[in-house]
C-alpha cells in the first residue's frame, strides 16, 4: 500500500442510512477507527431502493448505490429481454463502482464475498475479507448453514455450502464477467483461491470467548473480538420506561427484530401467556408487529426501538431471533438468553448459546408454543449456575475491543506491502 495514500473501501450489502439507524452500525465505528489511524476511507453501500448519492456522515464519504453487483443475476435474462434503460443502468453502476475503487489501496467485503471477489479480480487489488460468523472450512464445528453434525462430517458442511453459495450465482457471475467486466471466468468450483485472497487477513466479528478460532485455521484468519458500538452515546430513554424498570423487579426483554410473522397477533398471545404463567414482567419490541398499546397489561412496556447497549444490562434475560448481532449485545450484557430461530445462521447461535451453557436449548419459531417459552422463561430467571456463567462470560467479552484488534492488523498489513 502506498504509505502517501493508505486508502481503504468498505464494501457493504448494508449501512446505517442515519447516525441511530441500526443497519450494521459498527461498520460506522469501524470506519472511524481506520479514519482515526490515518486512513481515507470511502464505503461503497449496496441498496435495494433510492437514488444513487454521494454524503458525508461523520467526516466518512458513503457512495450509495441503487444497483450493484448483487443484482447481476438479471443478467441471466435474454438481452432482448432486458430493458434497455434497466440494461444500461446495470453496466453503468457496475463501472461506476468500478471507477470509485479503482483510487483506493484495499477492499473490505461485508456481505456476498463472491460479489466482492470479481471486483477486486477486475481491478487486480487486495481483498480483506470480514464477516460476522464463521464461514472458513473447519472441523471442529458444523456451517452455520447445517443442522449440527458429527464431527466427521463438519468440514465437508462447509464446503458444502460454499458451493450451494458459488453454483447458485455461477451463470450469473459468468455473464458478468464476460459482458460487462472482460475477465476470465473462475474455476467451476469457484474462486475460493482467488489471488485478490491470498496472503490476506480474514476478519471475524465475534468473541473468541464465543468461539475460539479452531486450531485447523491458519495465521491469517483472525477472531478479533465482538465489533461493537456504544449506541446509547447520546440516546435518552422514555421517561415512561425509566418509571417501569424502577417500579418492579428487572423486566426480561423480548423481540424478534425484523423478522415477521404470518400470524403476529397470535404471537403476541403467545408471548402474553406466556408471561402470566411465568408471573414475570417485560419489555417487547414492537418492531415484529402486531400488538397494540391497548391490548397489553402493565406488567408489559411495548417500545418501537432501542439500544440494546442501553436496555440488555437491565433485564434479567433477552429472549430474541437469534441474529449475530442481537446474540452478541446479549452476551455482552452478562444475562442469559433464550434464542427463538426462524432462519440462517440463527439456528446456529441459538445452538451456541445453549453449548456455553448461558441459556436453554433453542426454541425453532415454528415449534413455539406457550408452555415451551414459559419453561425457557422460568430457566433463565430462576437458574443460578446458568446466571452465573452468563456474567462470567460477559465480562470476559467486556475486556475485548474487536474493533481496535481489527485496525491493528490493518496496521500490520499495511506495513508488510511497504516493505
């Protein structure tokens, strides 16, 4: 890398549209760090919707982007069945993209890393990966995409999924890069051997409390710590809420994201019953939809948002989806969490936790009923050993600072180019 000009782009499927928005935020505190050690750094924000724009939030240029890369599987279709002006909008982004990565020195990929891969093969740069689970081959735990199997088979798992992942985008990734990028196309298991890789760091967002990086991992993938970011800096909560966690004993927190329902008023009875036979109090996120103000009782506050950082250390347990990241502020807190799977890598954290002994085995939603939430409700808040572990471990995670382990290997890395 060019000491003169020590640039990075951050490469993303998803960042905060605000300075609160809670879409990958600690991509936003990652970008300051880097910024804070000299570099220039520049994202590249993939969205489904909205015009193309350059901003500013907080001193980071943000290049938002309506079609990129990821939408390359249209190109699949006949080109007499393209649009034209859809047809154009696609190539022109593309070398758009192009351009603006072209000026920078590294690429990080947060998202589809066989889109990210291409680019950095068109333009014969470094390809720092990152991600937020585990996604090299290992044989020491199953993919995250499979139920839990016998160690035998954990690292075939793996490479199992990376080729559903590769063979499902091959054609597509073909015609990109004939029509559009003018590279060779990849092996036809794909290009996990990419040069734009190799030698390269991949980075882990996540406690090597939680998972310790396995032994069959080589020295350049590195588990850094949980990417954290103090969300609650500058936010103040209801007057309402501060009034009903000091009324009573500590409520526990249930939500399940930005997941959805097909039936939301049938869960919202489920999770009320389920509380008055557990006799306990709670805070629910009405993100998930389908509960109204007037159809709960005081014991429950309903809320549309809120930082996690802020609200987990006061509960007595956080019942949730499952996602990395709302797992992760569980943990942190120190409190026991009942994890409700619907998709993904959920399953996988849920089975986690209850590995770590911090919470019950994983409840799948749509094996959810009254009695099996009460039972996982009365665990968390009555099992002391589970309560114990689940502070041990939190404060272990406290100490951790993913964020500033990440920048030092950039660090490193940088100094290891200009030698």
């Amino acid at each position: 890398m060019n000491k003169e000009n020590k640039s990075i782009c951050l490469l993303t499927t998803s960042f905060p549209r605000w300075k609160n928005d809670n879409r990958s935020p600690f991509l936003l505190e990652y970008a300051r760090a880097l910024q804070n050690e000299g570099y220039q750094v520049t994202v590249i924000a993939m969205h489904t919707s909205g015009a193309a724009k350059q901003e500013n939030l907080d001193n980071i240029q943000i290049v938002r982007l309506k079609y990129l890369p990821e939408r390359w599987e249209t190109l699949q279709e006949t080109r007499a069945g393209i649009p034209a002006a859809w047809k154009k909008n696609k190539i022109t982004v593309v070398l758009i993209v192009l351009y603006i990565i072209r000026m920078l020195g590294f690429l990080i990929k947060n998202g589809n890393i066989l889109k990210a891969r291409v680019i950095a093969e068109k333009l014969d740069i470094q390809l720092v990966q990152a991600y937020v689970f585990p996604f090299t081959p290992t044989q020491e735990f199953s993919s995250v995409l499979t139920p839990k199997l016998p160690t035998l088979f954990n690292r075939l798992s793996h490479h199992l999924v990376r080729q559903l992942m590769w063979q499902g985008f091959r054609s597509a990734d073909a015609i990109a890069r004939k029509k559009v990028l003018n590279i060779p196309a990849p092996p036809f298991l794909g290009p996990y051997k990419s040069k734009s890789t190799y030698n390269m760091p991949v980075l882990y967002g996540f406690s090597p409390s939680v998972i310790p990086a396995p032994s069959d991992w080589n020295g350049d993938t590195h588990v850094t710590g949980y990417w954290f970011v103090d969300e609650a800096d500058n936010w103040q909560p209801p007057a309402a809420l501060l009034d009903f966690l000091q009324s009573g004993s500590a409520p526990v927190y249930i939500g399940f994201g930005s997941m959805s329902n097909r039936n939301p008023e049938q869960t919202a009875d489920l999770v009320i019953q389920a509380l008055e036979l557990t006799n306990q109090r709670a805070v629910l996120l009405s993100g998930w939809g389908g509960l109204q103000k007037a159809n709960i009782p005081d014991s429950i506050f309903m809320i549309d948002s809120i930082p996690h950082s802020w609200l987990f250390p006061r509960v007595s347990a956080v019942i949730h989806h499952g996602g990395a990241s709302t797992t992760a502020a569980g943990l942190n807190a120190g409190v026991p969490s009942v994890i409700i799977p619907f998709f993904g890598d959920q399953p996988f954290w849920g089975q986690r936790i209850a590995d770590l002994g911090v919470g019950p085995k994983p409840i799948p939603r749509k094996r959810l009923t009254v009695e099996k939430l009460a039972n996982a409700i009365r665990e968390v808040v009555t099992n002391e050993n589970m309560r114990q572990r689940a502070a041990k471990l939190g404060k272990q995670i406290q100490t951790e600072n993913g964020i500033k382990s990440a920048v030092e290997i950039f660090n490193k890395l940088e100094k290891r180019e200009a030698a």
